[in-house]
C-alpha cells in the first residue's frame, strides 16, 4: 500500500492524539485504511478510516493497532522540525 497524507497533513510515523479521548491518548499514525462497499449493499459506501498503534492500551482484539475515524485525530507538533 502507498504512504498517503490525510488531508489534515498526518504522515504515516506521525505521533497524534485522539480528540475524543479526555487523557489526550496518544499513538503512532501508521496509515489509512479503505473498507470497500459490496456491490449489493444499497447506500453503502467505501469507508476510509486511519490505523494508529496506540501507546497505552491494545483494541478490542488484542491488537497494538486500531482503527479510528480520521476526524478524531490530530497530528502532535514536533518543533523540532
């Protein structure tokens, strides 16, 4: 798979912080990910979501990465840069 921007400017490697998240939980963005519609599925749409490996806690699964809509990230500055 190709590395992409989002359209926020979030780079694969990019540490970022869910919005949604009250502790400001961070992690590693690692990509975007596209659920494709089935042809026989109505008013469904593809769904692309990003996939970060979360510093603190582990998905549902027991995976390190999850899933997350990519309007409840944001990119942490490094000013570094």
């Amino acid at each position: 798979m190709k590395n992409k921007t989002m359209q926020h400017g979030c780079n694969p490697g990019d540490i970022v912080r869910n919005k949604n998240s009250e502790s400001g939980e961070l992690g590693i963005f690692i990509g975007l990910r596209t659920f494709r519609a089935t042809p026989n599925e109505d008013q469904r749409q593809d769904y692309t979501c990003a996939e970060v490996m979360w510093f603190d806690r582990n998905a549902p699964n027991g995976d390190r990465i999850s899933t997350i809509q990519t309007n409840l990230i944001e990119t942490v500055l490094d000013e570094s840069r």
